[in-house]
C-alpha cells in the first residue's frame, strides 16, 4: 500500500468514524456528502440527502451562504432543532479549492439539557428557600404578637400594683 494509498483510506476511516457531523455543500447549496454521524444525528440516510438541497434537512442556511460569499470561518453556531430533540453546535468553513462549504455539527443536546435541568433545580431551590423563609417570618411575626400580649399584660398588672403601694403609702 502506498502512502497516498494510507492517507485516503485513513481519511475515509475519519469520516466514517467522527463523532460529530460531517456535511459538505457545494455553491448551490446542495449536499455533496453527509457522513454516518450527521446522517444519525438528522434521522436522515445519506443515499436520501446527497444531491438535496441543504434547506432539505436545515431550516436556516443562511451561515452556510455567509461563509460561502464571504469565505470566513463561522464557529460556536448553536442551532436548535426541536423536532429531532437536538442542538448543535455548527463551525463552518470553506475549501474554495472545492467550491464547498464543509459543516461540523456538535450534539450539544446532553449539555443543553443538563443546564435547563440545573436551571430548574435552581428555581426550584429559590422557590423553597423563599417559602421557608416567609414560614419563619409568619413564626417569628407570631411570636412577637404573644411575647407583645403578654409584655402589655405585665405591664399592666405592674403598674396595678405599683398603684396600689402608692395609694397605701399615702
């Protein structure tokens, strides 16, 4: 095997196996290729999506245009997909030598997921404390009143008794 020989197959090897989602696009905005990663993430095979127009899979491929007319990496383009339940994270770039745009595309699902989750709990937590302190607050308010009463009724009974040694001194 030859050198060149080893590199395609190790390249062929890398497409097949990324995790992440490979797809390339050419000027018109048609899919060239799709690897096995993007095809599982997007529910789609890629006998069906090659030669289809990216709009076919993507609702918005306005980045893909952008890099395509400028010729400027895009990174950390998050995109949410909810009919497939899934976020991805999008770098794109272009290979003019190729007239394409290749697309990289991140589950971040896991990650978004997780965040809302804490979000919640957070929320969640906020809502107890702030029920928990307003029970305190009722105690304590519950408290002072009966500690008032009965000051004001110590009060009272000692000044009746300061009244009535007054009154026998005299």
């Amino acid at each position: 095997m030859t050198d060149d020989t080893e590199c395609k197959s190790l390249w062929q090897l890398l497409w097949e196996h990324d995790p992440n989602g490979l797809i390339v696009v050419d000027a018109d905005m048609y899919i060239k290729l799709a690897n096995p990663a993007f095809c599982q993430l997007f529910q789609v095979e890629a006998d069906a999506v090659v030669e289809q127009p990216i709009s076919t899979i993507l609702d918005n491929v306005e980045d893909f245009k952008n890099v395509w007319q400028t010729g400027k990496v895009l990174r950390d383009r998050f995109y949410e997909h909810p009919d497939r339940q899934l976020y991805v994270s999008q770098i794109l770039f272009p290979i003019e030598e190729e007239s394409v745009v290749v697309c990289i595309a991140i589950d971040v699902s896991h990650d978004i997921e997780r965040r809302r989750e804490l979000k919640r709990l957070k929320q969640e937590t906020v809502r107890q404390v702030n029920e928990v302190v307003d029970n305190q607050m009722k105690a304590v308010q519950e408290i002072a009143g009966l500690l008032g009463e009965t000051t004001a009724e110590t009060k009272i009974s000692l000044l009746k008794i300061i009244q009535a040694i007054e009154q026998e001194g005299v």
